[in-house]
C-alpha cells in the first residue's frame, strides 16, 4: 500500500466509516484540527511516522519526550 493510501486509511476512511466525517479525518475549515507532526516526510519514507514531534489535539499541544 502506497504511503498516502496508509495514512488516509488511518484518517479519512476511518473517520468515514465511523460516520464522523463531518468532524475529523481531513484539514479543513470547522473540522476539529487534530494533528501529529513528524520529522520527514511520511510519503517519502512511512517509518518518519514513527518520529514523532509533538501531537496537537482539541488545541493543546504535547510534544514527545
């Protein structure tokens, strides 16, 4: 499975399939804005998916140890 496809799989499909589509699972305007920053570039490389640099969530952000 292309890079892209794995990590929409884990977003949007998801978050379709759960029916909450109108709320998480794409960036977008009035979407709840969770997001998890890593260090490269995941459709590069997934494993940078491993890497992560801070989550953000409902606002708040943690940055990994």
């Amino acid at each position: 499975m292309p890079p892209m496809k794995a990590i929409q799989s884990a977003t949007l499909v998801a978050s379709q399939l759960l029916r909450i589509d109108d709320k998480l699972g794409t960036l977008e305007e009035k979407k709840l804005a969770d997001v998890v920053a890593v260090k490269g570039n995941p459709l590069e490389n997934i494993q940078a998916m491993h890497d992560v640099v801070f989550v953000m969530k409902e606002g708040i952000t943690y940055k990994s140890p």
